[in-house]
C-alpha cells in the first residue's frame, strides 16, 4: 500500500516509541488521559441528557406549558359567576395554533388535606376527567382511574407519596380544608370543608405525587361556593415545552382580554439550574482531555530533540519543512486518534451497561433517592460525535507546536557535530 513519506515515517516514530523508555511512558499516559476524558464525558453527558429528559417529562408533562385566564379572573364582581365564560369557543381557537397539542379546562386553589393520621399542604386542581386522557398522570396511575371523577360525587385522585404521607388508600375519605375561604356558622367564621372519598392514586416520580390533588372541576366549584363548572383557567401542553415563549407572545398580542403565563415563570429557574449544570460538566471534562493533550506536546517535543539528527538527515535528502511539519502532526494525532477511539468504545459500552454495572457494584452508591431505580441514561449521536471532534481537534492542536519547531530545525546546524 502506498503512503506518502511523511505519513509513512510518523506512524513509524509512533510505533517506535514503544522501546524508548521515559517517551514511551509519557505517551502511554497522554492516550491514557485521552481515553479517561473522552469515555467520562460521554457517559456523563448521557446520564445529564437522561435527567434532563426526565424532567422534561415528568415535571412539563403534568405543569401546563402556557396558562390561559380571563383578564376578568381577578374582579370580585363575578365571584357568583363562571370565572371563565365561553372558555369552550377559546379553547377551539387555541387548538389551532401551530405546536398547540391539547386544551385542558381547570380550576385550582391551595388548601389542606387532612386524614386520621397527618395533615398536608397541596394545590387543589379541579378537571374535567373527558378532557385529561392524554394527560401524563392518566398513564401512571397505580389505583383506579380519573375518569372515576365522574362516577363518583366529591372524590378525588392522589399521589402514591401523599398517601403514604397521610397513610391512607384507595376507598378511604379524607377532609379537605380551605384555609383561605371561610364562612358563618352558629360557631363563628370557620374554614370551608368538606369530606372526600380517594378513588385512585397516581405516581409519576416527582414532587407533584407529593403536593397535587386532583378532583373534578364541578365538585371543585362548590367547595369554593362558585355557580358554573369552576373553570377558571385553560392550560396548553404543546409538542415542544419550549415554544411556549414565542406562543405566548402571539397570544397577548392577538388577544388582549387574556392573561397569558408559561412554564417559564414557575419552573424555568430549575431548568436554567440543570442547564448550566450540564455545561459545566461539558467544561470540567474536558479539561481533562486538554490535560492529556499538554502530555501530548510534552511527548513531541522530547521526539523532536531525541530525533534531530534524523530530521538534518532528511530534510538533506529533499524533504521541505513542511513534509516535516506533516510527519510529527502524524504521529501526534496518531495518539489522539488511538485515545478517541479506544475512549469513545469505552465510553459507550460504559453508558449502555451503567445501571448493569451499579447494580454489581451496589445500588447503595447513588444513595436511597434511587433505590429501585435505574439512571436514566440518553445516549445522543450527536454528542457523542461533538466529543470525538473536540478530542480529535484539541489532540491536533497539541502537535502543531511540536510540528513547527521540528520544521524549523536547521540541517546544517545539527549536523554538525554527527
């Protein structure tokens, strides 16, 4: 197979430095650290893509995308009314907005649940069940269904940490208390209440199972002592959470009378947390292939002074400075290439068997909060391939230095004292 010279002779000195003792030593331990970046940075990143998608699915597949409300909601003159009239011709003119998947009517108010054994603080959200099918808690549902909302008069669905919290089942009742709704009785102003009976339990994996109630829109309503179904917003899931911005934009502009909020104003500052998060792993890992790179450099330079007799010898026989440049570029990269490779596989193979592995090691590493669990893991192409160019780029960019002060070795000089 025919090679150009310069390509020949650096995958030659690379091979050679194998019997070359310190060299060989530092070499060994730029691939190594080559290696040990690229493999920790795909498998880091995927375990980051894991949780990110987990958050994304778990937390904006129950928080609504974009908040819809009348700009009436807040005017007590209609407290006696539908919060929300003609919420059923709005609803269809949502719908047909680009990324719009579904248009869901509620209602919510903070209150207190109360059983024989604690008392809890929760968002209390009033549906209509015929409209929750394709919501993420109709799929995780571990008791019953929400569509026993409607069998059942003043029931309400719950989440599995909840229950376990006010050590109840399904079929038990429960008090629900507002707090900040009061009325008069032969014993003075007392909170509004009611008894419920639980006729299902939801669990999603996320804090909502622990701080939501969900029971039907109309029942909602009269324990607020309102006329109507009890809407009192619309809430929009659209195909990607993060077009509710843009979406929002063109709603308060088209629509004057209504009050638009997104996901944004109340978990945007989580997500921002795990972004930054995720870009500072991107950074601290691939320090570490800038580490390895720096051996890299260390490596060539001491090639460059062991060979300089060689380099007099060749650049007699014809060979320009820039053939010499090509030749330890070569054999730079050619340690970058073998660390890329040999960490992708390993990074890859690691990402693929991770819970494998912890499980074998001891599911007790990552602490209680996952016992039972599985890391959620995604592998993306995309990335894994941006990390093989950064390795392969900062690996090339290692040998240029190297390269140029070999190329500008002077024969005459070290042919001196041959």
């Amino acid at each position: 197979m025919f090679l150009p010279a310069s390509f020949f002779i650096g995958l030659r000195y690379s091979k050679s430095q194998r019997n070359s003792g310190f060299l060989s030593f530092i070499t060994f331990f730029s691939i190594a650290g080559i290696v040990l970046g690229v493999a920790s940075l795909i498998t880091v990143v995927s375990v980051m893509n894991g949780f990110e998608g987990e958050l994304k699915k778990r937390i904006l597949g129950i928080v609504p995308h974009v908040v819809v409300s009348s700009n009436a909601v807040n005017n007590n003159s209609i407290a006696n009314h539908s919060q929300f009239p003609k919420w059923q011709k709005i609803r269809k003119q949502l719908l047909t907005y680009p990324h719009v998947n579904q248009v869901t009517p509620f209602l919510q108010s903070e209150a207190l649940i109360q059983s024989k054994k604690a008392l809890q603080g929760v968002l209390l959200v009033g549906i209509m069940p015929e409209f929750e099918q394709h919501n993420i808690i109709t799929s995780h549902m571990v008791l019953g269904s929400l569509s026993n909302l409607n069998d059942m008069p003043y029931s309400v669905v719950i989440g599995k940490s909840l229950a376990y919290k006010l050590n109840v089942t399904s079929g038990d009742t429960i008090r629900i208390v507002l707090p900040n709704k009061t009325v008069f009785t032969p014993m003075g102003r007392i909170p509004v209440q009611r008894t419920f009976t639980i006729t299902g339990i939801f669990n999603v994996g996320s804090e909502v199972d622990g701080s939501v109630v969900y029971l039907h829109s109309k029942y909602g309503a009269k324990l607020l002592k309102q006329q109507g179904d009890g809407t009192t917003h619309l809430r929009l899931y659209l195909d990607d959470a993060f077009h509710a911005n843009s979406l929002a934009k063109t709603l308060q502009t088209e629509h004057k009378y209504l009050d638009v909020v997104t996901w944004n104003d109340s978990q945007g500052a989580l997500f921002s947390a795990v972004k930054m998060e995720k870009n500072m792993m991107w950074l601290m890992l691939s320090l570490i292939i800038a580490v390895a790179a720096f051996n890299i450099v260390s490596a060539l330079v001491m090639v460059v002074i062991d060979k300089q007799g060689e380099i007099g010898i060749l650049q007699t026989l014809g060979m320009n400075r820039k053939n010499i440049l090509h030749i330890f570029i070569v054999q730079g990269l050619s340690n970058g290439i073998w660390g890329v490779l040999i960490g992708s596989t390993l990074g890859i193979l690691i990402t693929l068997n991770l819970n494998t592995l912890l499980s074998t090691i001891g599911g007790g590493l990552l602490g209680s909060a996952f016992a039972g669990q599985n890391l959620p893991i995604d592998l993306n192409f995309i990335h894994v391939v941006t990390i093989i160019c950064l390795a392969l780029f900062t690996s090339f960019l290692a040998t240029l230095y190297p390269a140029y002060r070999a190329s500008k070795t002077l024969p005459a000089e070290v042919l001196r004292n041959e």
